[in-house]
C-alpha cells in the first residue's frame, strides 16, 4: 500500500487554515497516515501561487483541494492514492 505525500498550505492568522488543520488531521488519523504543513508566507513563489486559494491541500504533489477542505472528498482522493 502506498503511503501519499500530504501537504497542507497556510499561512498566518488565517482562520480558515486552523480548519483545514483539524480536518487533514482527522482524516489523515483516520487512515493511519502522516502529513505534513508548510507556510506561504515565507516563499515568494509558494505565496503568488496559492495567494488567494490558501489554504490548500497537496496530495503527491497535485493540489487536491483549498479554503474549506471537503473531508470525504480528501479521504476518497486518499484511498485511491493508497491503492496504487
């Protein structure tokens, strides 16, 4: 089973992220996998890219999701992920 690389976005007092982090969380634990968070605020390029979108949810280097993350959509992108 493989294990994804999941990479949350955000960015500082951002309310929004503080939800997505409670949500990758849950999900992730659900599915016995780790991930990881990364700060825009300090990489130019990351902060242009996503600057309106944060936060995100980067899943083996696809963004899979942004603002208000859809939990089962995550899990489902996740599960499939893991199948490969």
């Amino acid at each position: 089973m493989a294990k994804p690389d999941v990479l949350l976005l955000t960015k500082a007092n951002c309310h929004l992220c503080s939800a997505a982090r409670d949500a990758v969380g849950r999900v992730t634990a659900g599915l016995g996998l780790e991930w990881r968070e990364q700060l825009v605020d300090n990489d130019p390029e990351l902060r242009e890219r996503y600057a309106e979108e944060i936060p995100v949810v980067v899943v083996d280097g696809i963004q899979r999701d942004f603002w208000k993350i859809d939990e089962a959509r995550l899990t489902r992108v996740l599960q499939q992920a893991m199948a490969k």
